[in-house]
C-alpha cells in the first residue's frame, strides 16, 4: 500500500474558509422534550438544512474549490447514492465546472432529478452487480475529468469536519459527540476537529446495523468488507471505509455502534412531532443510537449530534413518519 498523507485539523480550518459565506453555518437545534426523551442535553447540528439537504455539500464544494485550471476544464465525475452526487453537481456549477454523476440505477427519484438539476450529467449502473469505483475510473479517463469520491479523499474529509468545527463554536465543548457512519468521511472529519476543539469529547460513529463494517473494521484492527447492506439508511450503504478514512477513525473513535431501521422510523417520527423537522433515515442515525442506548452512559451529558441529511421523497417520508 502506497504511504497516504492524513488531513488534519489545518486542513479543516482552510476547508472553512473557502465554506466561508458559500455553505450555510447551519442552526444547532434543540427541544427540552427531546432531552427529557434521550435524559441528556442533546445539541442537534442541524446538516438537513445545509445546501443540497445534506452535509456532503461541504466537502464538494472544499474539493472543488481546490482544483487547478486544468482540472476546472475537465470536469468533475462522482459516484454516489445520491447526497454526494448533488453536492458536487451544485459545487461545479457554483465553481463554473461541468460534472457528470454515476448513480445506481435504484438510487431514489428526487436525487436523481435534483441531481440533473444543478445540470450535471448523470450515468446509472446496477449498484448489486457492478462495481461503481470501476466504472467511475474507466469514464474518467475516457474524457479527462477528476474523480471525487464520497468520502476517501483529505479535501473531502477536511470540508466534513466543518459542521463539527461550528458546532463546538457555536455550543463549547461538549461530552460526546455522534455522528453517523457510511465512509467516514463525516466521522474522520468530525474526529479532526473534536481532537483540536474538544479534546476530552467522546466520538462515536453509527452504521446502520444491517451493515456494520466499520464496527468489525474497528474490532480487527483493518478494513473489512461487507455486501452492500438493505437498509432504509441509503446514505450509508457503503461496503467499507477508506484508506484516508479508516486510520483517522481507529486513532480518534470512541466506539462503532449501530442502529436498526425500526429505531431510525422512531427517530426519524420524534424529530417530525416534536422538532418539526424532515430528516432522511440515514441522517437520523445517530439520533437513534442516542435515544436506544447504543451510545452508553450519556445521563445528564452535553451531547453533540449531527443530523446529517433530510433527501427523501415526501411520500416516502409519510409512508415511514406516518405508520402507527
Ligand atoms: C453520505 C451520508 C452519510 C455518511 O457519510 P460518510 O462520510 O460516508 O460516512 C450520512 N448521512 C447522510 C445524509 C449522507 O448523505
């Protein structure tokens, strides 16, 4: 394996400069019914109202505003499950670079169409059967564009770390902070910051339980690799973390843990009646490992949690939000 150089924290502060006035400093969100709920004070980063509905709209837009005029001339390709492939589509418009987005032929109706929106070209593929970091690569080289992946990427991670960045700003330090879990890009960002900012803080990632390689990743010391997971958290369908990723994640984690589609439902209808808040499955994950006690011994602590996303189609969400 080839050495790889790590982002940091510096890295994450050059990241908010360039997010500077571009991305939204999002609200931190809270609700005393919410705290007597969980029994801890939650601090809610609120990355569903960031642009593009989710947080990865940081970390496009810190890795495009990187590139070289060559790279602006060739374009950006990305493949995605659909918050990454909006997020870059409105960052090359925004930073003048024509983009085209690989998505899985299953990947849901509103991020495809938001995605073609923000004028980017999209090209599916069978996300069970075809390897999308293949064809990415092969069209890449084809028409001369750079590939930005969702998350293995140190402009990527470092613009991730920004929503943690401005939620210790905006709260102090907090005791624990969880975020949820697919790639890593979010956590090994949020992990630089909290290293910097919150020192003392605990920092806990959460999969979806139908996937939990990270956890076994973490357990055995490497990366392992899992089939893709059916989970409602679409966000996190990921197969394994990152080389850039998974270090950061081993060194700066507290744990790994997990939550059911079942409990996202519950989170995801908790957030809707008491906050008035639309948040995908895969934003409300870690919300729920909060509230079932996958994240331990939290009574009466400050806690941090990122909501990471709010994409998904409003009969879907009534569907889920509105079952007994
Ligand atoms: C991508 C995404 C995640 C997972 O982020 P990683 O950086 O891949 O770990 C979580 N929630 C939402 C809404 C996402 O779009």
């Amino acid at each position: 394996m080839p050495p790889v150089t790590l982002p940091t924290y510096a890295d994450v502060e050059q990241a908010a400069g360039f997010l500077e006035g571009r991305a939204h400093r999002t609200p931190v969100l809270r609700s005393r019914r919410l705290d007597e709920r969980a029994g801890c004070e939650i601090h809610l980063k609120a990355e569903h109202l960031q642009r593009v509905g989710a947080f990865k709209f940081r970390g496009a837009l810190n890795a495009l505003s990187a590139f070289d005029a060559d790279q602006r001339r060739g374009g950006v390709l990305a493949y995605s499950s659909g918050n990454h492939a909006q997020a870059i589509a409105l960052a090359a418009r925004e930073t003048g670079t024509r983009a085209v987005i690989v998505m899985p032929h299953d990947a849901p109706a509103l991020k495809v169409a938001a995605t073609q929106g923000y004028g980017a070209e999209v090209v599916r593929y069978d996300r069970y059967t075809q390897d999308r970091e293949e064809i990415a690569s092969s069209l890449a080289a084809e028409r001369g564009m750079t590939v930005i992946p969702p998350y293995d990427h140190p402009h990527v991670i470092a613009g991730q770390g920004t929503a943690a960045r401005e939620l210790l700003a905006d709260v102090g330090p907090l005791d624990v902070l969880v975020t949820p879990l697919g790639g890593g890009g979010l956590l090994a960002g949020s992990i630089l910051s909290a290293g910097a900012l919150a020192p003392h803080c605990r920092l806990y990632g959460v999969e979806p339980a139908a996937g939990d390689d990270g956890q076994q990743s973490l357990r055995q010391g490497r990366i392992v690799t899992i089939e893709t997971p059916r989970t409602l958290a679409d966000g996190a369908q990921t197969t394994h973390l990152g080389q850039l990723t998974f270090p950061i994640i081993a060194d700066g984690v507290t744990d790994i843990v997990t939550a059911t589609d079942e409990e996202l439902v519950g989170s995801m209808q908790l957030l809707a009646a008491t906050l008035k808040q639309v948040v995908e499955p895969t934003g409300a994950l870690a919300l729920a490992a909060v509230l079932s006690g996958a994240v331990p011994d939290t009574a009466g602590l400050r806690v941090g949690v990122v909501l990471s996303g709010g994409n998904i189609d409003l009969a879907r969400f009534a569907e889920l939000v509105g079952a007994p």
